[in-house]
C-alpha cells in the first residue's frame, strides 16, 4: 500500500509540474527538464550511438516539449509523451545524417568517417551528384526532400507547411526517396 501511496504521490507532482508548465512558469519546465533530461539523454545516446549528438539532441527534444507543451492534454502522461519526441527527433536525425553522409541505399559506399583526401573528395563529390539529381525531380519531390533533409523539418512540420495529412507526408517522403535513388541511378550509369 505504502508503494502505490508513493507512485501516486509521484503522479501528482508531476502533473502539478507540467500544468504549472503549460502556464507558462519557467521553474516548473527547468524542473522538469532536471528530473526527465537524464530519461531523455539514455533514449537518445541508444538510438543516435553518439554522446554529443544525443547531447544536442536532447536540447532540442526539450525545446520542442516547450513549444508544444501547450498541446499536451494529460499532464500524467507527460513521460511517455516525451519519449515520443525523443525518439521521432532521433529518427530524424538519423535520417538526415543518413543522407548528408550518403548512407542511403542510393549512395551506397561513402564512408562513414573519412580517412583521408580521396575519401574527402569522394564524399563531397557524391554530395554534389545528389544535389544535381535533386533538381531533376519534379517540385513536390524535391521540395518534400530538402524540407525534411535540408531544413530539418519534421514530418508534423511538414504536414502544416504542406497542408497534407501526416500520411501523405510520410508517402510523398518514401516516394520521393525512391526518384531521387533512380535519378542517380540514371546519372552513374
């Protein structure tokens, strides 16, 4: 009994914390950031594999808990909800840093980490030929690429910009992908 007196306890701290929050009390967000950020940084340290790229990461999961905190319905559920975030910001990233350093399947064969000149100039060269094919494709395909690759949008973001379901984002992203891949299948040959 002692034990779920606690955890209940525990519950309406956080609840009094996060609707504090969504006030707009700047105390009750930084102790939320205090008690979740180490949560937040063991997520995304396992999924990004990177100390510092979780690090920044978290920074932004964190940002965009602040702005969004207001959408949140269920204070109780702001653990989970949280997490969410975490991990789509992860898969994100990965995904960006995927295409930047040309680990899609359509660049298969960049390094990961450069060993030198030639490696150097091979990646940045691979660089260039996907940009040259990104403006061989028809405007939707391109503009969904460089909102999610180049200005590091997410796919919530993009389905406000694009005024599009989030499942039509998602589609017009996967579809996009697989152009951009046989455009540059098209330009090495």
């Amino acid at each position: 009994m002692y034990a779920s007196t606690q955890s209940y306890e525990k519950i309406q701290q956080l609840s009094e914390l996060v609707t504090r929050a969504q006030a707009g009390d700047s105390q009750a967000f930084g102790e939320l950031f205090e008690q979740y950020q180490p949560l937040v940084l063991s997520i995304l340290v396992r999924r990004v594999g990177n100390y510092g790229d979780a690090q920044e990461l978290t920074q932004d999961v964190f940002v965009k808990a602040l702005t969004k905190l207001d959408q949140l319905r269920v204070p109780e559920a702001f653990v989970g909800w949280l997490k969410s975030i975490a991990v789509r910001m992860s898969i994100n990233f990965i995904q960006r840093k995927k295409l930047v350093a040309g680990g899609d399947s359509y660049v298969d064969g960049v390094a990961a980490e450069d060993s030198g000149p030639e490696d150097v100039a091979l990646a940045s060269e691979r660089r260039a030929e996907v940009h040259r094919c990104l403006g061989r494709l028809r405007d939707l395909d391109r503009e969904t690429l460089e909102a999610f690759y180049v200005r590091g949008k997410s796919i919530l973001e993009m389905s406000d910009e694009f005024s599009a379901p989030v499942g039509t984002i998602k589609r017009r992203l996967h579809v996009a992908r697989h152009r951009l891949e046989a455009a540059i299948g098209e330009f090495a040959e």
